[in-house]
C-alpha cells in the first residue's frame, strides 16, 4: 500500500508510515480473501494497528512539538478524534464478535483516513520549516516596530498636552489590529440574497450570482456554495486519486444515468444546521476504490461502502470549514449515513464532472440566529 508521495521527509516518521501501511495492506488483503477464513489474524492486526496508531501519534505529536509546529494543536484533534473513532468501531466488532461485516467497516474506514491523513495533514508537518516561520515571524515583528516608531513621530510632532501622547500612541497601536479581523469578518460574511430554494441542478450548478445584504447583517444561506464545493472535493480528491484541477468542472447536466448511484448525507449541526449529500455514481466509486486500495470491487460491499463513509466525511468537513470560515458561523458534521434520495428539491445541487466521473452534490442549510434576550 505504500507509495512514495507519502513520505514526508522525517525519518523516524516515515518508518513508522510504512510500518502502518504494511500492516493496513495485511489486513485488507484477509479481509478480501475472508475475514471468516482470517478471523484471528485480522483480529490480532487490528489490535497491533490500534496500538501501534497511538504509539505513532505519540511520537508524532513529540517530533511537532520539537519543530513548534504551528497547527500543532489542530493536527493533535485529529489523531484524537481518529482514536475515537477506532474505539467506537472496536466497540462494534466487539458486539458482533468480530464478524465479516463489521471488520470491513473498520478497514474501509482505517484505509481511507490513513491515507488521507498521511498525504494531507501529515504531509504539511514534513514541509513546515521552522526557520522560514521564525524569519517571517521576525519580519512582521520587525514591521510593527517601525509602525509603531512612526506613530508615535507623528504624534509628538502634534501639539498635544504632555503626558496624552502616550495614551494616544497606545490606543493608534492597538486600535488597527483590533479591527482588522472584525473587518476581514464583516467582508467575508458578505451574504448574498439570491434564493435558489427552486433552482433545478443546470441552474444551481452554474449560477454565481450573489449580492451584498444591507446593513452588515449575517450571512443568509441559501446562496450559491458550489466554489466550496468544488474546492472541497477537489482537494480531497487530488489528495485521494491524484486528480488533477484541471480535471473537474462544474456541469449542469450530467450525461451518466445515476440509476446506479450511492448516496452519502453528512448533517450539519451548530450554528448551522442542514446536510450535505454526496451522489456517486458505482462505476466512479469502483475507480475510487482502485485508486484507494488498488483493486476493483464487483460490487459495493460493506468494505466499499465505508471507505465512501469516511471519504464524504473528509469533503464533508472541507466543505463545512469552509462554510464556517466565509460565513462567520461554527458548524459541525454529522457521521456520514447511507440514505434514498431526498424527494424534496435542495437548496442547492451542484455536479461536478471529476474525470472519473460526476458527483452531486445536494445542499440544504439553514443557520439558527443565537437568541436575543431584551
Ligand atoms: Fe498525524
Ligand atoms: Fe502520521
């Protein structure tokens, strides 16, 4: 399963990478063959890899801590939150003893955030350069003095009181930054009116147009979100089968019958609330699967089918960060689940052609106003 653009550069770390996809390839080559026929050893590999993923977290979290990594505490969520999830799947094989269909519903899942997470997150570890950082750091640092040596130039040049111009001096340094991010927010959550509650998929997919809300008011869903969207599924997929940007557009009709079709919905909840689905067509999901594990499914198995769960998981929380950041809201998603098309008409439908083929995707959100107490 290893392939050479998981290397990250350090070492002790890619040992430890290979050592994970060594044993992951062992585990999904039993489980292929048989879990029936391999039920010890994929039980005691399984119990190796769970041991083995914390000890490499461990070691991993020590090694950014040593760079001062600057995402350091946002990298740890993650692997904490991957060890949640590998104790709720324990739980579940645990109850079902171990059967065929619950050790594949780990596999999928531990193949698909493996290497995700080793050619994303842990890939960035790798190129962080803490001197770059440091000299960036120290230019910024430098700038602000100079800033503030010109401010307070200027306001002694005025004919103020003694004894003020300190006061002001305080208040010129510290009232930009303040409001630089509250303004970068103001500007970012610019909402837009444009409804597209009745938008059939050609018009949801290729409309942009959007418009400034009066007054500054929040951000009103229902605008157009295919550019995060499109972001999110193309960065995940680049991360996932290598496809390119180039690759993927955004259609507004789709030539492939989705009569043969899966369809994943990853719920929002927070400040906002609604649900993502994602429709992918099988023979695009077979493709996924050869790029994934290097094999070609007959059918979507249980195996197949939660390396779909923890895929659309990935783009579902891209997509969702990126909501959150444009529009000034905190959201989170929902685990994936498996569902019958929705019969209501979305907000949104956006099909995006990626070369392997098309994946809709259907949006509704709302976001709920915090209370107002008088
Ligand atoms: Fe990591
Ligand atoms: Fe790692």
């Amino acid at each position: 399963m290893w392939k050479e653009k998981f290397r990250i550069g350090v070492s002790c770390i890619d040992l430890q990478h290979q050592e994970l996809f060594a044993k992951t390839g062992e585990l999904l080559r039993e489980v292929n063959d048989s879990v029936d026929k391999h039920r010890d050893t994929c039980i005691s590999t399984i119990l190796f890899l769970k041991g083995y993923a914390v000890k490499h977290f461990a070691d991993e979290e020590k090694y950014q801590k040593s760079i001062r990594y600057v995402n350091f505490d946002e990298h740890k969520k993650q692997h904490e939150k991957f060890i949640r999830t590998v104790l709720d799947h324990e739980q579940k094989m645990l109850a079902a003893d171990f059967d065929a269909k619950s050790v594949k519903a780990f596999t999928g899942m531990l193949v698909t955030w493996l290497v995700y997470h080793v050619t994303d997150s842990d890939q960035k570890v790798g190129q962080y350069k803490p001197e770059a950082a440091q000299a960036a750091w120290s230019a910024q640092a430098a700038q602000a003095v100079l800033a503030a040596q010109s401010s307070q130039a200027a306001l002694s040049a005025l004919s103020s009181p003694a004894g003020l111009s300190s006061q002001a001096a305080r208040s010129t340094q510290s009232s930009p930054a303040g409001l630089s991010s509250h303004a970068v927010r103001s500007t970012q959550s610019s909402p837009a009116a444009q409804s597209t509650q009745s938008a059939q998929p050609s018009q949801a997919a290729m409309s942009s147009t959007s418009t400034q809300a009066p007054g500054g008011l929040p951000a009103e869903f229902g605008h157009n979100h295919s550019d995060m969207v499109y972001r999110g599924v193309l960065d995940t997929l680049n991360t996932m089968a290598d496809i390119e940007q180039d690759s993927i557009k955004l259609v507004d009709i789709c030539e492939e019958t989705f009569a043969d079709s899966v369809a994943i919905e990853v719920a929002l909840s927070g400040e906002v609330t609604g649900y993502m689905t994602f429709v992918y067509p099988v023979p695009m999901i077979k493709k996924l699967i050869f790029a994934l594990m290097n094999y070609v499914p007959d059918n979507v198995g249980e195996l197949e089918l939660s390396a779909l769960f923890e895929l659309s998981n990935i783009v579902g929380e891209n997509i969702c960060g990126r909501i959150s950041r444009a529009e000034g809201f905190t959201a989170d998603t929902r685990p994936p689940v498996l569902i019958n098309m929705h019969d209501e008409t979305p907000d949104e439908r956006i099909l995006l052609d990626t070369g392997i083929g098309v994946i809709e995707t259907d949006i509704v959100l709302e976001h709920r106003l915090p209370a107002v107490h008088i």
